[in-house]
C-alpha cells in the first residue's frame, strides 16, 4: 500500500507577481509579501485563514481599477 500525503491548499497565486505599493497587496493574488513567502511552509489552517483574508482585499482592488485578475481560477 502506497503511503499518500495528503492533498494540500493550493496556491492562490496568479502568476502576475506584482505588488501594489499603497495597498501592499500583490496584484494577481491579493496577498502581502510576508503572506506569499510563508505560504510554502505554512500548514493547511494557516493556508485557509490566508484565503480567508482574499475577497475583501480583491474587492478593493477592483475597485481601485488595479487588480490584475478579479475572478482567479482557483
């Protein structure tokens, strides 16, 4: 029997790596810089409290006119 890890939060990341400097938010994933390089250590719960925190930081990216991708694919 094969001992499979379990699946893991995915990444929220767009590939558009841009950081918004008044918001401090990166412009394709809405997360902070602290957040995108913890993200590879973080364990699942952190992962989940991270997207948490997206929608409302999304939301006033769009509407600053500066969110690079308002509906991600994940």
């Amino acid at each position: 029997m094969m001992n499979e890890s379990p699946a893991r939060v995915a990444s929220p990341c767009t590939n558009v790596c841009r950081m918004h400097e008044a918001s401090g938010f990166c412009e394709g994933c809405a997360r902070t810089i602290a957040e995108i390089a913890a993200w590879s250590r973080a364990d699942d719960a952190a992962r989940l409290a991270i997207l948490a925190e997206l929608p409302p930081r999304r939301a006033l990216l769009v509407e600053q006119g500066i969110y690079s991708a308002a509906e991600p694919n994940v």
